[in-house]
C-alpha cells in the first residue's frame, strides 16, 4: 500500500493559516481578529432581496456565467463609476466567490511551466492556485514604509523595488496577479505604480489578473485606480472582485470577473467544470444590492463605518504598544511587534490567541522568502465596534505579560 494517494500537486499543501487561528481561538475563547470576515450582519435590504427571491422560487441553476440581471447590474456598476461600458452577456462572468475565479482564471491562463509573478505579502490562496495549474510563482517583495524601519514613520506607504520588479519578467512569464487595495498589507497601489506594472506587461505580453475584492473600502481621499482601465490594458487585465466582501456576506460566495471576450472565454472554459453555476436567489438579492446601493448612500457609509473601525483598532492597538502601520484600503490593519520580544510572528499570534484572548494573524504565511521579514501581526477590523472594545480590554494585559515573560 502506497505512503499516501495524494497527487503530487497537492501534496505540499499545509492547512490555512486562517484555519489554524480560528480553531485556536475557538478553543482558547479568544476574539478572532484574525480571519477576514465581519462579525455583524449584512444589509437587511439585501438580505431580504434574497428571501424574496427563495419565495419567488428562484431556486434551479442559474446560467452557468450568471443571471442576466446581476452580470447587468455590474456592468452598470462599472458604467457608473466612470471606469468602462462593458457587455454583460461577453464580458462578465458569475463566480462561487473571488477565489474560484482566481482559481479559474489561473487554470483558464497558465500553462504547465508558465511564471506567474506575484507581490509578497500575498494572499495565501495565490500560491497554491499556480501550483495546481502547472505553472511557477515568481516573487516580488513589498517593503513596509521606510524601507524596514516599521512603524517609524505613518505617511509613506508599502512599496516595490522598480528594478526588482522588471528583473522577474522574462521569456516564460505568462501573467501577474496584481492585489489592490491590498490583503495584508492594507496599501492601495498608486497609479504610478499600475502605469510601470501596465509597461512591463505590455513590453512582455504578460497578461494581469487583479484581485480588488476591497475596492469600495479605501480611506482618506486615497484613489482606487483599476488596472484594467489604464491604455492598452483592457485586452490583457481580468478583473475580480466579490459582492460578499462589499455588502459583508461572505458566506454567500458570490464573486465576479471582467475581462475582454477572449480572456472571459477562456475564464469560462475552467469556470464550466468546476463549478458550472452559482447560488440562484443570492446572485438575485446581489443584483438588487447593486441596483440600489448608490442610491441608499450605501458605499459612503460602507467606508465611514470601516474608517471609524480601522481608527478605534489602531488606537486600540497603540495603547496596547503595538504600533500600527498606515492602512489605506482594505479592513487589515498590520501591526509592529518588534518590541515585544518574540523571535517570530507565529510565536506571537500563538501566544496572543492562548495567554491574551486575542487572535491576529503571522503575516509570514504569506511570504515564500522568510529571510528579513519585517515582525508584524496582521488584524482584522471588520468587526463590531464592541468587539473591538472587548479586544481593547484583553490587549490592555500584554504590557503586565510581556514583563512576566521578559520580553
């Protein structure tokens, strides 16, 4: 009998480290401010958009590329906010959340033996995502403000070396998976920056697949600029993004991709087999979501509800000597532990979720070269604004425990 069934492509998998944490704090009773998800409830409207939808018996497979009325909402959606007029019927496509249709985008674009660049930190399901579709990671770093001096200075963002950058485009570089706002960094990729990243994929025929699940969350008059919408870039870009994120209903797996025809038809192919169609009556209520949301001022209260959170947990985290750095999208906030004595991020997210009651995430899950990584612990802010205030009470020990262990 063989040692193990498992194909080779799966093999070297670990568990999530969002899974970890969140079984730990589940055992050790700790509030989880470490997986990215909100604890409070969505939108009633929407909600009810989609009880309506159960009642109106909405309830059989949808198209396989999504109801008419949602892939039309979208498209409206874009329209709106001034960023393209896109074809619903050939250029969007109905995902079971941002991560099957990076997952399909990966196997729909990448062949066995293909580079993929991606920017590290990233977000954990990127990696394996390449893997399974024969193709190799190729890294590029993020580097924290003030190029490794962590929490010194608040005004300057995470940045890429240039250099670093266009040395890892070459002869077998198929794509790039671009993170704007950014998960965990919190940083929003400037325009700037997207202009250099367009340049070299247009120089190397590199086709970009851009995960902007939180673009309706950046902060301080900070631009979200869509890749795709940059000149020459429509033909090479897939967009993705997910309601669930926008309208906290992650549970639903309602996500979404834009692209030019060809590229959506190829997203298509991979999409057909793996999970053909998504959740009927939720892709109805999202549709409604979108309908509707401009005029219920939602995505304005969406960001200043999201503000006031990021701001109580950075005080929150402050005052507990956890300096923060700057957040400018996203609902992550990345805090500085270099203080704290701990030889290791894990080390300390272990010992914060047991000894304190509080999870938060070792953002070294998400780099593949562990050599210099800046100490950091990434926490979630999506939550109620009482439950950062319980985590504010619990972290008030770390000073009393950091002296008992020397730290």
């Amino acid at each position: 009998m063989r040692d193990t069934y498992a194909a080779e492509r799966v093999h070297g998998f670990g568990t999530t480290i969002f899974s970890e944490i969140t079984t730990l704090a589940i055992q050790h009773g700790a509030i989880n401010l470490g997986q990215g998800f909100p604890d409070f409830a969505g939108p009633e409207w929407v909600k009810q958009a989609a009880a309506d939808a159960i009642a109106a018996d909405l309830n059989q497979y949808a198209p396989g590329i999504g109801l008419p009325r949602l892939r039309n909402a979208i498209a409206v959606h874009w329209a709106r906010n001034g960023w393209r007029e896109i074809d619903p019927d050939r250029e969007v496509t109905i995902t079971s959340g941002a991560t099957e249709a990076l997952f399909g985008a990966l196997m729909a674009l990448v062949n066995p033996g293909d580079e993929v660049i991606c920017f590290e930190p990233f977000y954990d399901a990127y990696v394996p995502d390449i893997t399974m579709a024969g193709g190799v990671p190729r890294f590029v770093r993020l580097y924290p403000p003030v190029g490794g001096g962590v929490a010194d200075a608040r005004a300057a963002s995470w940045r890429f070396d240039h250099d670093e950058l266009a040395a890892a485009f070459t002869q077998r570089t198929r794509a790039i998976i671009v993170n704007t706002p950014h998960n965990p960094t919190g940083k929003v990729f400037t325009r700037a920056e997207l202009e250099y990243i367009a340049r070299l994929c247009q120089e190397h025929d590199v086709v970009a697949i851009t995960d902007e699940v939180y673009d309706q969350m950046v902060y301080d008059d900070v631009e979200h600029v869509l890749l795709a919408t940059l000149p020459d870039m429509w033909k090479r870009t897939l967009t993705i993004n997910s309601s669930g994120k926008t309208f906290s209903l992650t549970g639903w797996k309602i996500g979404y991709a834009i692209g030019a025809p060809h590229l959506t038809w190829a997203l298509r192919q991979a999409h057909q087999w793996i999970t053909f169609a998504t959740a009927t009556p939720l892709q109805a209520a999202l549709a409604v979501g979108l309908e509707t949301a401009p005029e219920r001022g939602y995505y304005a209260e969406l960001r200043a509800d999201y503000r006031e959170r990021r701001n109580l947990l950075t005080q929150v985290l402050g005052d507990a000597g956890l300096p923060t750095l700057p957040v400018e999208g996203s609902y992550f906030i990345m805090a500085d532990i270099s203080n704290t004595g701990f030889a290791s991020d894990a080390e300390f997210c272990l010992w914060l979720t047991r000894e304190i009651g509080v999870a938060a995430i070792p953002p070294s899950s998400f780099y593949a070269d562990h050599t210099d990584l800046p100490l950091l612990a990434r926490f979630c802010f999506a939550k109620r604004l009482e439950t950062l205030q319980a985590a504010s009470e619990r972290l008030k020990r770390l000073g009393d425990a950091s002296r008992v262990l020397g730290c």
